[in-house]
C-alpha cells in the first residue's frame, strides 16, 4: 500500500472518530431550572436516571461457594 492512501486512509479515520466523540460528548449547560412554589419539587437534569431497587441474588452465597472451590488444586 503506497504512503498516501494510508496517510488517507488514517486521516479519515482520525476525522471520523473526532467527529463521534463530538457527537456524543454532552457537557452541562449554565441554565436556571426553576423556581417551584412548594419544597416538594425537585428538578434533576435530563441525564439523571431514575435507579431501580436493588434486589439481592439468592445464588450469590452458592457462586462463591463454587468460585473458592475451583481455587483449589487437584491432587
């Protein structure tokens, strides 16, 4: 492959990448959310999720059971 069309071929790649990353980077913007009247709203900003209940596994205790067991050499 001759030096051009790699050096082409690189700098499209680095033009695509650089054009994503801008695509997707979200920076907070200064703004005034509002004033509510009562204490009972709160505004979260748009990238906030809501987190679900985290429930724990039942079969937790019995894979680290099996993880420790196959630590250990078979003699």
């Amino acid at each position: 492959m001759k030096l051009e069309i790699a050096r082409g071929l690189f700098l499209a790649g680095a033009l695509a990448v650089a054009s994503m990353a801008v695509a997707v980077w979200e920076q907070p913007r200064s703004q005034i959310l509002g004033v509510s009247s009562t204490d009972e709203h709160c505004p979260l900003p748009h990238v906030a999720k809501a987190s679900e209940a985290v429930r724990p596994d039942n079969d937790l205790l019995l894979l680290m059971f099996s993880l420790s067991q196959g630590m250990r050499p078979q003699s």
